[in-house]
C-alpha cells in the first residue's frame, strides 16, 4: 500500500549499481505517489472533530484523508515525540512514540493521511492526532502517542521535500486568544512575530535550565507577552538567549491543565533551532558588563534602543517643573526637595541638563526607597546602573519602563535599608533578595524538604563551569539596627567534591566584583559528611557591630571549579537585628513527621536538624497503644505529654538519634529514657559528644539492666566541652539480635550552654 519501501529499495539498488559498473545510464528517481486523495481540509478536519473539553479523544468513523505538509523539526530535540503539518488551512499536531521523526519527515515533505478508525482528541488543551489513554485520575479518556508502527502503517508520503511549500504565517501575540475558534485557528500553525524581545536575555541567561524545561517569554512593542518553551534535551539549551528585538518563528500550542474549564491556561511556541530567531543583536552594549554611558543613551534616544545605563546622581527634577528645558529645570546637589526623580550624567559635577538623563522613580518600590536624594543625601555624585527603555520623559532625555524592582538597578553605595530581617524562605526567594550570577550558568534557588522550605546551590546539571553566584540580602541597616547580631543556618551536601566552596562576605555593593568593601565573615557552616546531607548547622551570633557606620549586604556565596561532582550548600532562616536570641537548649522531636507518631522504623528528622535512624516516633497520651504511651510525659510538673525517638536494637539496623550542631558548646546534657515494648532485657546505649568532623570528643554509657516496662528514667550527664559540637545516641543492643529487640525511648533532651555564651565577632578570614 505505502510507496516508502519501494523508494528505499530503488535507493539501494542506486548504490549497488555504482558500485558495481563505472559504466551505466543514471537510472530515473522513483518519486513517492500518495495512494489516497484528500478530500478535507486540516481546518474543516479540526472543527468537525472539535471538543471544548481540555482532554478526549474521538475514534473516526467516515473515510476522511487529510494531507498536509511538515513544518517541524525534531533534530535539535526541542519538540519531542510531535510531527507538525499544516495545509493552505491550517496547522495539526501529531502526537507519535517515535523519536528523529526528522530523518524521514522532513520539512517541506508531503504527508497524505487516511483518518478511518484512527483517532483525534485533546492532552491538556492540545488538539491532535493521537492515541486512546484513560486518565484515572479524572476519569477521562484523552490523547497520548501513537505507536510509531500504527502511523508508519497508515502515513503515505507523497513527492519530495519542498521547503517552499511552507508557509510562515504572521501572527501578533494579542491575536492568540481563548476561544474554540482561536484554538482551532492557531495551535498547530507555524507562525512568526516581528519585532519582539526576550525578556530575560542580559547576555548570560540561556534558552533553558540544565535542569528542567524552561519557560523564557517573548514581549511585543505593547508588552503583551508569549510564554517559548525550551526543553533542556535542546543540543542549543545553554546558547545564550538572543538580545535586542527581532523576529521569531515557531509552531505554537497550548496548555491547560483544568479538569473542567476550557480557558486559563497557557499559550506556548516551540522553535526548532536557534535559526528560528532571526535579526536579534549580538552586541553587549547596554548589557551590564557593557552599559551605555550617559552621552551614548542621549545619541540612541526614541530608536527602540533598551538596556543599562551608567552614570553619577548629580540631582533631581525641580519642583513644579513637567517639562525640562533649561538648566533651572533641575535642582542640581542634594538634598532635594522631591523624591520621585534623579537626574545621572557622566561627569558627577555635571550642571548643563543637556548631558544629562532624567529618571523617573516608580512609587513604592525599593528604586525610590534607595535612590531618591531627599532621603538619602549620601547618594550625590555616587555611580549607579540603570536599565529601561532610552526614551524622552519630561520633554529631555530619559530612561523609561524601569519597574523599580532591585533587578532593574544596581547602586554603588547602600542606602537605607532594614533595621530587622527574619527570612525562613519558606515560599520562594525573596523579591527583595538578589540573585548575582558573576560566572557559570547556574543560581540560588528556593526547595523544600519534609515541608522545610530554604535556599541552595549547586553546580549539578550546570554546563559552564566556573561557577560563581551569589544570594545577596536586602540592605540592612547596621547603623540604626537595636541589635547588630547576624545569623542563619547551613547544610551540605558534598557529592564528593573537591571545588565547592560557601563562603559568606558583607558587601557596600549589589555587585560583588565592584564592591569597595568586601569583608569575609567567619561563621560556623556545616561539614560535609561521607554520604548525604549533613544536620543543620547554627552558624553562631556574628557581630556587625565593626560595620555600624552605614548599611551594608551579607552575601552568600557558592564557588566551584571544573569537577566531575557539585556539592549542594542550603541556607536558611536568615536572621538580623532581633537581638542575641538564646541559642536552642533543647530537643525538637516534636517536629519529627509534622508532630505524628509511628510505629514504622525509618529516618526522620527534626525542623532543627535532629535526625533519628532506624526509629519509630512514640507520644505521650491517655492509654498504652503503640506509638502511644501514657509513661512518655515532657514536664513532670505539668505532665505534658511528649514526642520520643523510639531507638531500635536490631543489629542489621542499630538505632541513633543524632543532633544538630551545637555552637556554644553543653555544660549539663539531660533526658528521659525508657522502653515500652514486651522485651526486658535492660537497657543499654551510649551517649557521644562529637565535633563537627564527627571525631568523638566524650563517651558516656547508660546501662539499667533492671529497668522496667513503661518507666520513665531521668539521666543528666557533666558534658562541660565548648561548642561547637554535637550529640549523638546509640543503641547497644544488649541481646545482639538480628530481629526487633531491644528498642528504647529518649526524649526531653536538654542542656545549658557551656560557659558564657559570648557573640561571635565577624572577624576577617
């Protein structure tokens, strides 16, 4: 029936032929002929088998051929497992478990298709060619891919590739609406915009993340916005994204996950190869490595030029002035009267308006908060970086389109800033933090685990080694700030790396490279462990009291070189300003698997870093039912009821409960301990005071061979060793048995802090 073997056997005998005889007549090219004629177009196709719903899928039943011709692309391996056609119509996606669908299909190629008892329906919003699946979960049947073999049996090519059968259609990002007839129109097509930008590209950022498929959106002249996707298979992924405006080619789709309603989901453009962005600049110029200066923006003013801007504050716009057109439009010096512009020029002495750029100030952003020279006198004749648009405003030369955000300018003092910082990171990355990428391809990132939220860094996944980023803090205010205490918490993983480092600096600039002052601190961090992550590690009260003069950022830094692995360095609740806060003198068990108890052994940890192996979780409570015993009361006095990490003595798989690091060292360790289990063999475990590299400091042995059943004993030890340190419990399982035995208890853990606990100065290193 299909033509496609018979053109490769005719290639074949081609080659034989050549090689057989130097003599011979060039034999006539066999050109694939469809079988089938159509007989509907791809629009009229769409529509008839056209559902409002976000998935189905609909078995053809009338002797329906469609033809169309390629326009996609698998070869960069941006569009995975899709062939695309489209006819003088309109634009079809078909959904195919197969991949280098380009070696056969390629663009331009004409493909006639007989549609009988095939199928067509929706994935998530997407109209296509596919595949029955039922979707459990919802209860729906919608498209999957349809087996290579199944489309290889019903496609019919028909001629060669024509690339000029193509056609291209123009499309404005407002056209693209959600509507059944916008769908119908669009997804499928092969379209292009003019005249749009990305609105990420700065020069280091790339078309995807090493670690996921990555969204980076296109923006037309009006701001309305398209969301590319770029899968992190794409072999151009860390090509960086082009800059300035041009034009964009792609096939476009759409996405919706809602189980009920057809609109609120995502139009989306998949190109092919990078050559499917044409025109767009490859100058650095008004990059932040490369910005324009003040006389370079004032020649490009109204050309549709955008980007960063260098200058020095020189003044603001005069009160009552709207349209500056003399030097006594501007009030040149500070402080000055209003807070809403700033005037920069190249000279920090300049006075003729003429060289200079006004600059409006967005209301409520931290750009007014910490530039404007009414409040922040100490501003004047200092440098700053500014991107927007160069265009006129107030009659002269202007940037405008900054939004105000801190990724939108960089000062080279500090200003301002906050007397109180208590970030938990429990959501995202703050908008009031900043992300500096000096080198490599990789940045700080908001995660999770076991409902902690916090910050990391790694260079896993990353492809442009060395790597240098930084998470900067708002500016604080150490001058004016009641406590000048800084600190936060570390954990790590180390994967074996040799290169990874963490290092923590204060900095007079938002631009480590630049900054002035660039002191390192000396807090405690977490030590990577042979295997997995380390506990949280307290990094000790870090006295800012040197840098009172002013206000300053804290930086975190990860830096890596060229290795085969990449540590993972965490970081989190950042805290300033509330004042030498006791550190913890107690266990938080309570913590563990969100406060529930369980009689399954496993590992769980606490929010403060403890971390119990091989234990169940037991609770106080009114009645003796596992995990809950009456015995397990954390205040005697109150009898409230406690959380225990209940350690098992299985020798396969001995318990230990192990904590964080303890930065100002243990005077007197204290607990409670018991069993609750049948067994009476005692009890029998060891208590070890460990340094941060695990090297053990003190042992003490706990021996009751005559305790008994659902008894709680109190044990208090003289640990007086100097932090940093940490403790650690283990099950010396009396009976040496391979089956659960021996299982004890421990809860209330505390102790009071060895010696004074004296701030830790933030010394250089």
């Amino acid at each position: 029936m299909k033509r496609i073997n018979l053109y490769l056997s005719m290639l074949l005998l081609m080659v034989i032929a050549v090689g057989c005889s130097d003599e011979f007549d060039t034999p006539p090219m066999v050109v694939p002929t469809a079988e089938h004629k159509p007989n509907m177009s791809v629009a009229d196709f769409k529509t008839k088998y056209w559902q409002d719903a976000n998935n189905y899928i609909d078995t053809i039943k009338e002797d329906v051929v469609i033809h169309g011709y390629v326009t996609s692309s698998d070869v960069s391996g941006n569009i995975y497992k899709t062939l695309y056609i489209q006819d003088e119509t309109g634009g079809l996606a078909i959904s195919i478990n197969g991949n280098s669908l380009y070696n056969t299909y390629r663009i331009g190629q004409e493909i006639v298709l007989p549609m009988k008892d095939l199928f067509i329906g929706k994935y998530n919003g997407q109209q296509q060619i596919g595949y029955p699946q039922w979707y459990a979960a919802r209860s729906i049947w919608e498209a999957t891919f349809l087996p290579l073999e199944l489309f290889q049996s019903m496609v019919e090519i028909n001629g060669l590739p024509d690339v000029s059968a193509v056609d291209t259609i123009p499309c404005s990002i407002d056209q693209l609406k959600e509507t059944p007839e916008s769908f119908q129109k669009w997804q499928g097509q092969l379209v292009k915009f003019t005249d749009v930008k990305f609105q990420d590209a700065d020069g280091t950022v790339t078309f995807a993340e090493a670690s996921a498929t990555t969204n980076r959106n296109i923006e037309d002249a009006n701001g309305n916005v398209l969301v590319m996707r770029n899968s992190n298979y794409a072999d151009f992924r860390a090509n960086i994204l082009p800059m300035g405006t041009g034009d964009v080619v792609g096939l476009l789709s759409y996405y919706n996950t809602s189980a009920s309603n057809s609109t609120g989901g995502t139009w989306q453009l998949y190109i092919r190869t990078p050559n499917d962005c044409i025109g767009f600049t490859t100058t650095t110029k008004g990059l932040m490595k490369d910005p324009y200066t003040v006389t370079e923006a004032i020649e490009v003013q109204n050309q549709g030029k955008n980007g960063w801007v260098f200058g020095y504050i020189v003044g603001a716009v005069a009160p009552e002035v709207t349209n500056v057109s003399s030097n006594s439009d501007i009030q040149w010096g500070a402080p000055t009267t209003l807070d809403n512009t700033i005037v920069i020029a190249d000279d920090p002495n300049e006075t003729d308006y003429t060289k200079c750029i006004v600059v409006p100030l967005p209301q409520n952003t931290p750009f007014r908060t910490e530039a404007n020279m009414r409040d922040n006198e100490g501003a004047y004749k200092t440098g700053i970086y500014i991107k927007g648009d160069l265009a006129s405003y107030m009659n002269t030369s202007g940037i405008t389109g900054n939004s105000g955000s801190r990724e939108e300018y960089r000062m080279t003092i500090v200003t301002g800033g906050v007397t109180e910082l208590n970030e938990g990171f429990d959501n995202a990355l703050p908008d009031s933090w900043t992300n500096v990428i000096v080198s490599g391809d990789k940045k700080w990132y908001q995660t999770s685990f076991q409902e902690n939220g916090y910050a990391a860094m790694t260079g896993y996944k990353g492809t442009k080694p060395p790597f240098d980023a930084w998470l900067i803090t708002p500016a604080l205010d150490i001058k004016n700030a009641k406590s000048k205490i800084f600190k936060f918490r570390t954990q790590v993983n180390g994967y074996g790396s040799t290169t990874s480092h963490f290092e923590v600096y204060v900095l007079n600039s938002l631009d480590p490279t630049t900054a002035s002052k660039r002191v390192q601190l000396n807090p405690a961090i977490a030590v990577a462990p042979a295997s997995g992550y380390s506990s949280w590690v307290e990094s000790g009260d870090l006295d800012l009291s040197e840098f009172a003069d002013g206000s300053y950022y804290i930086g975190f830094r990860f830096e890596a070189k060229q290795d085969a692995n990449y540590a993972t360095w965490c970081v989190d609740d950042v805290q300033f300003g509330l004042g030498p806060a006791a550190a913890p003198t107690r266990d938080d068990f309570i913590t563990m698997n969100n406060g529930t108890p369980t009689a399954t052994f496993g590992t769980y940890t606490s929010k403060n870093g403890w971390v119990a192996t091989n234990c169940s979780l037991s609770m106080g409570g009114a009645a003796d039912a596992n995990p809950v015993y009456k015995y397990i009361i954390d205040n005697d006095t109150t009898g409230t009821y406690g959380m225990a990490a209940n350690m098992n003595g299985k020798t396969s798989a001995v318990g230990t409960i192990e904590s964080p690091i303890i930065p100002d060292g243990i005077g007197v360790l204290s607990f409670k301990y018991g069993y609750s289990m049948t067994e009476s063999n005692g009890v029998k475990f060891k208590v070890e005071i460990l340094d941060q590299n695990n090297s053990v400091l003190k042992t003490f042995t706990v021996d009751q061979p005559q305790a008994e059943r659902y008894m709680a004993y109190n044990y208090g030890l003289q640990v007086n060793t100097p932090g940093p340190l940490k403790v650690k419990f283990t099950n010396l399982s009396p009976t040496q048995s391979n089956s659960n035995k021996d299982r004890y208890c421990i809860w209330c853990v505390k102790w009071d802090n060895y010696g004074q606990n004296a701030p830790r100065r933030a010394r250089r290193r």
